[in-house]
C-alpha cells in the first residue's frame, strides 16, 4: 500500500513540476467550453438571397420584404433580370435566388398562377438545403398571410410545432455534451499514455521494472490522477455550461458523473493499452489521432448516427464515446436515469473493464 | 567467500537469428566485486538484463540470490538493485523525493525512509541537496545518488551497468569508495565498465568476447595466465579475436 501511495504522489508531483500540463488542464476545458459552442453550429444564418422581381407587383415586393425581415435571411439585391442574379450566385455573393414570374399576383387571384422558381447554391449542402427551406418557410408564410386577408380562416393557425427537449432548437444544447467527450478524449485520453511513453524515452521505466512493483499496481498509479483530473474537467465544463449558456442537466448530475467515471476509465485504459506498444511519443501520439479521428467522426458526437450508411451504425457499437454521447444528451436534455439507460453504462463498464485489463496485460515487465 | 549468490548455466539470449549472449555459466560469491568486461556489443548489458529478470532468457538457467531467472524473477526483483547505463532517477523529482519513491517501492515504511534517507544524505555529503531536483546535480553527483538509492533497500546484489561513464576520475574513485563500503558490508556487486584501472579493484573478473566468458578469474591470475603487466592488456588480447564491430 506505501508503495501504491509513493507512486501516485509522484505522479501528481510530476503532473505539477511540469510546467504546462498544470495550464494546459485548468485553461483547455474552460477555454473550449467558452469559445467552441460559439464556434461549433450548424444554424445557418446570413443566407443572402436575391429576388428577381418579374412581377413588379405588391405580393412580390411583400415577399422581398419580408426576406429581407428574416433572422436568417439577408436579401441581397432585387434585379429583373435572372442572369444577373445568376452571375452573383455564381461569384457567392448569393446563395439564394427568388424568381416570381411575370403577372404573378394578378394569375394567383383568377387561377394557377406560374410557379414562383427558387435555386439555391449547393456547393455548402448545408447552408444551400437549410436556405433554401427558410425561403420556401418565408415565401408560404407571405402567402399564407395574403390569403388570410382575404379570406376569414387563417392558415397559419393550422399547424403547431413543437420541439420537445431542446425547445428553441438551440444547436449549442447539442453540442456541449460532445465537446464534453471531446476534452476526456484529449485530457483523459492523451496524457496517461504520453506519462508512459515519455518515461520509456527517459529510462525511468526500466528502473520501475526493475523493483517488485505488480504492473497492475503501477498502470492504476498512471491511472489515479488522470481520473481525478477527469472529475475536475467534467465539473469545469458543466459550471461553463451553466453560467455561460444557461444549461443545466435536466436529469441528475450523479448520472453524468458515473457516466463520466466509467468513460474517463474507458479512454484512460484505452490510452496506456496503446501507449504499451509504442516506443516513442511520434508514435503514441499518431495512433491516437487516428482512433480519436474514428472516436469523433464515428460516434455521433457530430452528426447523428442514424443517419449514417448502416455498415457504419452497425460498426459505432464497438466506439465507447457513442454510448457516453447518449447518455450526455439524454440526461442533460431530457433527465433520463441510470435505470433507463442501463444498456448504456453497462457497455461503458464492459470497455472500461477490458481496456484496463489489457492495459495491464500488454505492460510487459520483463522482454 | 562459498556463498554462491549468482549461478549461471548455458544462459542464452537470441533475437532472431543473432546471438546476442552465448551459453555464458558462472557463478558469483557473496560479498564478491564481481567484474564484467567486454567491448561494446559484447553482450554485458544483456546477460545483466537477464539476472536482473528485465529480459526473459531464451535457453539456460540461473539463479540469483536463490531464484530462478525463468519463474520468480520477480522475487529475484526484491533481493537486487539496478543501475543501469543511462541514468535513470526522475530528473523532475527531488533527491529527497527520488528517495522517498524507491524506498516506498520497496516497502520501507515512513521512519524507515526518513532514517535511511538521513543516513544515505550524510554518508554522501549531500543533506543541503535535499532539496534540489535531480535534473540540476552534477553527472558525477547523479550517479553516486543512484547508486545510494539502488542500494536503500539493502539489497544481496547490486547490478551496475558502467556506473562511471562518463565521470571525473576523482568522482570516480569515491564512488569505488562507496562500492567497496557496499561490498564490505556483505552486498554483492556485479559491475560492468571500460575502464581496466577498475577491473583491477574487482575480486574477480570475467570477459565477455562476441557473447562468450572467455576468461574469468582474479586480476592476478589473468594476468599471470596472459603473461601481461595489466588488466589492459589482458582485455586487449582477448579483444582482438572478437568478430562483431562495434
């Protein structure tokens, strides 16, 4: 017990005599959880639209102006001709154009009046699709509006929306709880396996192999402060979370702290496993980029796993972040319990268990 | 002096299609300075890791303060202490901190550590370092306080890998000072080097050519059995027939 004692202190002085680590692991997870959510949205705002007014009438300038009243929508310029609309878009001053054909407003009173024609500039899928809807939203909206005054029942009283859970569809709600993952990945995820490796570079680690100390003893030495410091970043990031943006889990904080714990077992186990067979920091740190690449990209941290090519949803059960993002997001959002996500700790404690046995197992004593 | 505290059998170490160490047998007595020469690449550090339980041997027995070096190196890991070439104390830790952390591995208690490490600072001259981080102290002084430290447990058998490279001759000669102190007090030293003014100090000497002992016996009867005036000019008769370059 003295000698597990020794070692974890001399961990933590190590942690502490460096002199960036102690900065690196109070500034990163504020510094991320203050700028990243800013950073990190898929809200497409400043879409710019141009309107080729072929009507001239008051419906076409109504919907002119209420393009140009949009949150999301910036109403660029309104030309009669389509080619000029066209060349803007072609040099990005647009992404939207609004084509209203000629006699639009007196056609819509007597019949079917020509389509009003909308193209979009794709090459951003993302903000083209999301403009593009925003318009088509505006534009029936404007018309529903004609409609109603003329007409007693008011359309736009038809339909209700609701978004439940995250109520102002707030794209940063959904990203907080993967950049929580994010910074575990990078603090919890990285340094226990430089420790190691950094101490096979010095030779340090051929005079712990040398003494009796059990490998077990000495990789859950490696592991302690990192756990510790883990508990510290979670903590960190939801009082960001809280005072900045104003989110607090809906669920309980003893839900998110087991999760973490289990998590931030899982990546540390993870990290010394590779650690174990790599013989310098290069290497260590290459392997990691490329499992915490997977790690992002593959566990629905970013974009939703269902909507991935089925081979893919099939392979993300084998990632551990994907079950700690649901049970991120479900407590926080929705204040799903332990008992509910069971499945999900359950996978968590799996990992964990078997990363640190191989940890373990892998750390060789003797060649 | 009949107490074997070493034994060596046909030990063998390969990687691969190189014969790294080549049924070297011997065996070390207690108390004994026990020399181990040989040029570079002539497998010293190998056969050492081996004893010492760091490299698995790949045919061979030994035994080391009565262990086996196949299945209880890790008992083995209790009863000695390692210096290795590179120095390897934590250069970010202090020497009272470098102290408190071997002697924890090795199980001494809080009042253990603390009288040892007292007695170690003084006998070293070094209590005002105390303090001090390892990465500061001279090379010479890092390698006495390495050799105290392998020592603090109280060990049979200490494995020094070329303790002295690279030190000043006057540092040299206390830490030999220290190796003797040790000696006397009944540990067994087992020391490589490549200085021959060091071979001479040792109680008995053996020397390593392309992985083989091709000699072992006290300085003086090598020399005897060399017809030559120095441990120097032993090595270097035997040197020469080596195979492997540096």
């Amino acid at each position: 017990m003295r000698a597990f004692i020794v070692l974890v202190q001399k961990e933590f002085l190590q942690i502490r005599r460096n002199s960036f680590l102690p900065r690196l692991i109070i500034a990163f997870p504020i510094l991320v959880m203050l700028l990243m959510p800013l950073i990190m949205t898929m809200d497409v705002r400043q879409v710019n639209v141009a309107v080729v007014d072929l009507d001239r009438s008051t419906t076409s300038r109504r919907i002119a102006s209420h393009i140009s009243a949009s949150e999301y929508l910036t109403l660029a310029q309104t030309t009669a001709e389509y080619p000029f609309a066209m060349e803007a878009l072609e040099q990005g001053q647009v992404d939207v154009i609004v084509q209203i054909p000629a006699d639009f407003e007196r056609d819509m009173t007597v019949a079917t009046p020509e389509r009003i024609s909308i193209t979009a500039n794709a090459v951003n899928a993302t903000k083209g699709g999301m403009g593009m809807q925003y318009v088509v939203q505006t534009i029936a909206h404007t018309l529903s509006e004609l409609r109603g005054e003329k007409s007693p029942a008011k359309l736009s009283g038809l339909v209700t929306i609701e978004n439940r859970y995250n109520p102002t569809l707030n794209y940063r709600y959904y990203m907080i709880p993967a950049l929580m993952i994010i910074l575990f990945i990078l603090i919890c995820g990285f340094l226990p396996a430089l420790s190691i490796v950094g101490e096979k570079e010095n030779g340090t680690i051929e005079q712990i192999n040398v003494t009796p100390i059990s490998r077990f003893m000495f990789i859950l030495s490696k592991l302690v402060p990192y756990w510790l410091i883990g508990f510290f970043v979670v903590t960190v990031a939801m009082l960001v979370a809280r005072l900045v943006y104003g989110l607090t889990p809906v669920g309980s904080i003893g839900a998110i702290y087991f999760g973490a714990l289990l998590f931030i077992l899982t990546i540390s186990g993870f990290s010394l496993t590779i650690a174990n067979f790599s013989e310098t920091m290069q290497q260590t740190m290459f392997v990691m980029f490329f499992f915490i690449m997977i790690f992002m990209l593959m566990s629905g941290l970013l974009t939703p796993i269902d909507s991935m090519p089925m081979w893919a949803q099939r392979f993300t059960l084998i990632l551990p972040p994907r079950y700690f993002v649901e049970v991120l997001r479900s407590v926080y959002l929705k204040g799903t319990t332990i008992v509910e996500l069971w499945t999900n700790y359950a996978a968590l404690g799996v990992f964990a268990l078997i990363f640190n046995i191989l940890a373990a197992l892998t750390y060789k004593k003797q060649a | 002096m009949s107490d074997v505290v070493i034994s060596v059998r046909d030990l063998t170490k390969r990687f691969g299609d190189f014969t790294a160490v080549d049924r070297i047998s011997f065996d070390v007595h207690r108390g004994e300075i026990f020399g181990f020469l040989g040029a570079n690449g002539a497998g010293k550090t190998t056969a050492m890791r081996m004893l010492c339980g760091l490299s698995y041997p790949t045919s061979g027995s030994g035994t080391v303060a009565g262990y086996d070096v196949r299945t209880e190196s890790e008992q083995i890991k209790r009863h000695i202490g390692y210096m290795s070439q590179r120095f390897s104390l934590y250069n970010d830790l202090t020497v009272w901190e470098n102290i408190r952390l071997f002697a924890g591995i090795y199980g001494l208690s809080k009042t253990q550590t603390e009288e040892r490490a007292t007695e170690l600072l003084d006998r070293l001259n070094f209590s005002s370092e105390r303090n001090t981080l390892v990465c500061s102290l001279p090379l010479g002084w890092k390698q006495k306080l390495s050799f105290a430290i392998s020592t603090i447990h109280r060990p049979e058998v200490v494995f020094l890998d070329e303790p002295t490279g690279g030190v000043d001759p006057v540092t040299r000669r206390q830490f030999w000072e220290m190796i003797y102190e040790a000696a006397d007090g009944g540990t067994t030293i087992f020391v490589t080097t490549h200085y021959m003014d060091e071979a001479e100090y040792c109680s008995r000497v053996s020397i390593m050519v392309d992985g083989e002992v091709r000699a072992l016996d006290t300085p003086a009867r090598l020399k005897q059995q060399f017809a030559a005036e120095s441990m120097d000019e032993v090595f270097r008769t035997l040197a020469r027939g080596a195979q492997r370059g540096e």
